[in-house]
C-alpha cells in the first residue's frame, strides 16, 4: 500500500526524453547532440550540390576566476545571460548551443566563406562584451571564436569540429577576443606551434636549454660588474630558436617554472667560477610573478648551488608586475629580504612606470634599448634618459643602459651621468666558457 506522504511520479514520454537527452539544463539552449544533429542534417541536405555552410564555437576568456571570486552561482548567471544573449541575436535558420563550460557553438547555414564568418564573430564578440549584471556588481568578458566552413575544413561532422576547435586554439593562442576560421595554413601553422612546443618539452628533460652571458659594465672605465644569463636553444632539427619564441610559449603551455628553474641553476653554477663582487641578473617571467612559490624555489636553488643570494639580481618587466600586482609584490618582498635585489627591466616601455616605481621596492632600473638606440639622433630620447637618470638618483636607484652598440651611445650615456651599461659594444652573450675567457681577458 502506498504511504500518504508519497507522491507518484508521471511517467516521462519517449518525446520528453529525448528533448531531454538534446537540451542544455542550464541554459535551456540545445548541447553538443543537437548541434551535432543539426550539422549532420544540412551536409546530408546539400550532399549533392555541396554549397557551404560555417559552425563554429565560442569560449569566455578567462571565465574560471567568476566562478572563484564570485561563485558558481554567479558563473551559472552569467552563462545563461550569455545564452539569452546569443539566442536573441544568430540570423533565422541559425542554431545556437551550449557546447561544453564555457563553450556554446554555432551551426550557421547562410555564412558561406570566410568574410561572413568573421563579421558574425565580430557582431557576437560585440553582443558578449557588453557587462552582466550580477545584482550588487557588473562583469565585462571577452570572447574568442573558431570557424570551420564545410566542405573545406571537412565534410564530416567530427572533421569538421575538429578543425573548427583548431580554428579556436589558435583565438586563444593570440590572446583574448581573437576571431580564426580554420584554413589548411592555419592548421600547417598549429601543427608547426605543436612540434615546437614537444621539441621545447624534450629540451627541457634532457637539459639541452643552455645559458649564455652578457656583460654588464661600469661605463666610468669599462669593467665588468655582473651578466646577465640569456637563455639559448639550438634544436638538432629546428636549428636556433629564438628565446622571443620559446620563452612566451613555455609560459603559456605551463612549464615555464621548469625551464627557469634549469637556467637558473646552471646560471648559479657558472657564477660559482667568477670573482665573488660580480654579480648574476636573470629574468623572472610574469607568469612566476604570479605563482606564491616563486621565491622559495629561487632561494631553494641558491642553497642547493651554493650562491650567495646577495649575488643575484632579478629582473622583471612592468607588464608581469602588473600582472598580479598583490602577489608579486609578496615575492618581490620575500627575496629581497633573503638579500636578492630586483631590477626593472625595460623601463619607460610599459605602463604606468611611475606608479610602478611608488608602489613596489626596487633596486635598479633598466633603461631601454629603444631610447638608447636614438640617444645621438633624437631630442625625445636623450631628454627621456636625462629624466630617467634625475629620478632615479633621486629615488637611490642604480641605473643600467641596455642596448649600447657604439662608442659615441657609451659617451653620451657617460656624459649624462649613466653608471652602467650593456651591449654589444661591451660583448655579445657567450657561453659560459667564453665568458670566463671574457672574464681573463678583462
């Protein structure tokens, strides 16, 4: 006998569960079924006379930290406004779905080539950027997009989402609110991007990233004060890979931690070998002014070498302070309380230079090469480094000139009362045997 408290459950109809099976819970939007569905049936539609028609799918930059500053509650709001959005704005006879997370896709039946695609991205990127309304507060996001046109980017429906994810790796590779329809020379290009960064990754394990040295020098007479350690990757197939190329992409693929804990700690062991008043500068990436454990990994490798920490100089850019401005700040403080000091590279080339001098605890600037390079040809530039000397002596801060290629740059950096210098006119990096060579020899 069935108890009073219990209430039976209606059946669910055939046609209920499979709504079911082909909606998103949340947003009410159609899923990946549907999609999937959806695409199937227009290449079936247009198999004999294949006139092209575009998906696509879009991802919410950097939406992970909504759900942890604020909730996932606040996440969930912000994922349906989106879908409200984007179901009130796609063209007749377009589907819109929510594809997975943070991804909702599209299958686009009117969007032919690459042009029409690429204005539909930037017609949503638009809809998606405007703030959502979380009751006490606003969010604004960005938007990336991929594309895939059939049948050239596939003429199944697991090709061409594949290439349609392709399109939108690449979007996020090249930073936020990028828009990419796939085209084989993109897909050349990803596969290449692949290759370099496993390459990168073999180099790594097998310790095969080596670091070379670069003077820096009093200009007042010309001797050597301390290097600065430059990484240097000659791949067996790839030949020289420039740091410009492999420093950014280890820091996006997340191992950048482990390529500088190798640099640093052969670094340390090259400096082990010079006279003991010179010291070693090496660059912190933003993404390690971003991690708390940075500084107990930096001073754990110095004890392991056997460097004073007093010997070490950290240079660090404008752009990876600000990065994380509060975390950065507790590690900057952390190392120089272990006696590391801290230099500001690449000063004057960034933001808000000033308030980055007010707010963190330097002890050297680095004038940039780009001021330096024009020091004897452009007014701007010598009264920008005059300027740059003035404040600094003001603010007890030791100043180095990077990029001095000639004599008559080392004079006049001399003539305004620069104390340091670095350049090729003072040596190009070399390995560590070249630089005790260097060192002999100076």
């Amino acid at each position: 006998m069935m108890k009073s408290a219990e209430i039976p459950l209606a059946p669910v109809s055939q046609n209920e569960l499979q709504a079911m099976a082909y909606t998103d819970p949340l947003t009410g939007l159609g899923n990946r079924h549907r999609m999937r569905d959806r695409a199937r049936l227009l290449s079936v539609e247009r198999a004999s006379d294949p006139a092209p028609f575009t998906i696509g799918i879009v991802n919410l930059d950097s939406f992970k930290p909504i759900n942890d500053l604020f909730g996932v509650e606040a996440g969930d709001e912000i994922l349906c406004q989106v879908a409200h959005r984007l179901k009130a704005c796609i063209p007749d006879g377009a589907t819109v779905t929510r594809h997975d997370g943070d991804e909702f896709a599209f299958v686009l039946p009117l969007v032919f080539e690459r042009v029409g695609a690429e204005k539909f991205g930037q017609m949503i990127r638009e809809v998606l950027s405007a703030p959502y309304d979380l009751g006490d507060r606003n969010v604004r996001l960005s938007a990336s997009f991929g594309f895939a046109i059939y049948p050239f980017a596939g003429e199944e429906f697991d090709d061409l989402l594949k290439n349609t994810e392709t399109a939108l790796y690449r979007s996020k590779r090249r930073g936020r609110g990028q828009i990419t329809v796939y085209s084989k020379e993109i897909a050349q290009e990803m596969k290449r991007a692949t290759q370099l960064e496993q390459a990168l990754r073999n180099a790594i394990i097998s310790d095969a990233i080596d670091v070379h040295f670069q003077p820096i020098v009093s200009l007042a007479n010309g001797a050597v004060l301390g290097f600065e350690a430059l990484a240097r990757w000659n791949d067996a197939d790839l030949g020289f890979v420039s740091p410009a190329v492999f420093v950014p992409l280890a820091e996006e693929r997340g191992f950048i931690d482990a390529l500088s804990e190798t640099l640093l700690r052969k670094a340390a062991e090259a400096a082990l070998s010079w006279p003991r008043e010179l010291f070693l500068s090496f660059n912190l990436s933003s993404a390690q002014l971003m991690d708390p454990g940075t500084s107990s990994s930096i001073l754990a490798i110095l004890g392991r070498v056997g460097l004073d920490p007093h010997r070490l100089e950290l240079e660090i850019t404008e752009t990876a302070v600000m990065s994380s401005a509060e975390t950065a700040n507790r590690i900057i403080a952390d190392l120089r309380a272990a006696g590391v000091r801290i230099s500001l590279d690449d000063f004057g080339t960034g933001q808000s230079s000033l308030g980055r001098l007010r707010e963190f605890i330097f002890d050297k600037v680095k004038i940039d090469r780009a001021f330096v390079s024009r020091i004897n040809s452009d007014r701007a530039s010598e009264h920008i480094v005059k300027a740059v000397l003035a404040m600094c002596e003001g603010l007890d801060l030791e100043v180095v000139a990077e990029g001095i290629e000639d004599q008559a740059e080392a004079a006049k950096l001399k003539s305004l009362g620069c104390a340091m210098g670095q350049g090729y006119y003072y040596g190009k990096p070399a390995d560590s045997t070249a630089t005790l060579r260097y060192l002999h020899g100076n």
